[in-house]
C-alpha cells in the first residue's frame, strides 16, 4: 500500500495537485523519506488515538485541504472522524478484504457511507466492502495497482523460447501463490 501511495506521488500532475500526506503511525520507513524526496511533505501525527484525530483535523484545515483521500482502513476511520462537519470531499479506499475489528468496522461502515467516493484496487475488493461494509456501489470505483514494469524487465535478453509465466506479490496465505503454481502447471500443460 505504501508503495502505491509513493507510485502515486510520483506520478501526479503537480500543476494540478499539491499533495500531502498525513501519517497516523510512527513507522514512515522505507516509503516516507522516499515519498519526502518527490516533494511532497509527510506530516506524523503521533499522540492517543483520539488526540490524532483532532491534530489531523487541525491539520487539514491549517494545510487548507480542499480533498481528503485516505488510505487504507485505519486512514478511513481516523479521516472520517477528523472531517466530520466539512464541506471538503472524502475519498476513502480499500485495498485487501479483511475485516478490521469491531471498532474499525463500524468506523469504516460509517466512513464509506459518508465518502463522495471509493477507491478499490480489484473487483473482488469492491464487491467485499460493498458486502461487509455496506459501501454504496455507485460510489466505487475500482483502480488497479501500479505496477512499475521498469522494475520486472529482464537484466539479460530471454531466447524467445517457451512461455513465461510470473506472480507479482507477497508470499504469505491472503495473495494465495499456491493457486498460482497451480495455475502456472495447467497453462504449461
């Protein structure tokens, strides 16, 4: 998630935006500096939970943000909060289909429902929080991953020979990469 958040930075049109991000935790390594370095500011809002709601809604309002784009679950709750009783627009997102906790869960049933709109990073991500979450449908919209391809070319030209077949993602049970193998072995059948 971190590494499309900074994909993102990189990429925007800064004629047009002048992004910053607010992080609600402490860790920013190894994305924060790097998302520093496209020249966009990282704000940390450190304290209790409730005390990072108010410094971020101070925040937002002394930063003169007319748009408030979260990201991830935990970004969804705290910015919801924090924006209540504003005219400027929430976009919440989500990114993975996992059930957060039943305070979260109630927090993101109420920021979904209060978002001009939604981010979703595949279909089966939007039909989960349109499902658990009761996010409004009409307000979804799904964007895929970034995927900077620079990153996945071959050091060494291949003979051209045979079909190559990759997996791009973490190797842990939620990204399933046994179902890849799986699949791999049909498609070279």
């Amino acid at each position: 998630a971190e590494k499309q958040l900074w994909l993102l930075c990189r990429g925007l049109d800064r004629a047009g935006v002048l992004p910053t991000v607010y992080c609600v935790s402490d860790r920013t390594a190894p994305y924060g500096p790097l998302i520093e370095a496209c020249g966009v500011p990282v704000r940390v809002i450190r304290g209790s939970r409730l005390s990072r709601v108010r410094r971020l809604r101070d925040w937002l309002n002394a930063d003169c943000i007319d748009v408030v784009h979260t990201w991830l679950f935990v970004a969804n709750a705290y910015a919801w909060l924090a924006n209540r009783g504003k005219a400027r627009p929430l976009l919440t997102s989500a990114r993975n289909c996992k059930q957060q906790g039943r305070v979260l869960d109630f927090l993101n049933c109420r920021a979904f429902a209060a978002s001009d709109a939604i981010v979703a990073n595949s279909n089966e991500v939007a039909r989960y929080i349109e499902r658990v979450y009761r996010a409004p449908r009409e307000r979804i919209t799904v964007i895929y991953n970034a995927v900077d391809a620079d990153r996945f070319w071959p050091a060494t030209e291949t003979s051209g020979e045979g079909f190559c077949v990759v997996m791009v993602g973490r190797l842990v049970p939620q990204k399933n990469p046994s179902l890849f193998v799986a699949a791999a072995a049909v498609l070279r059948r």
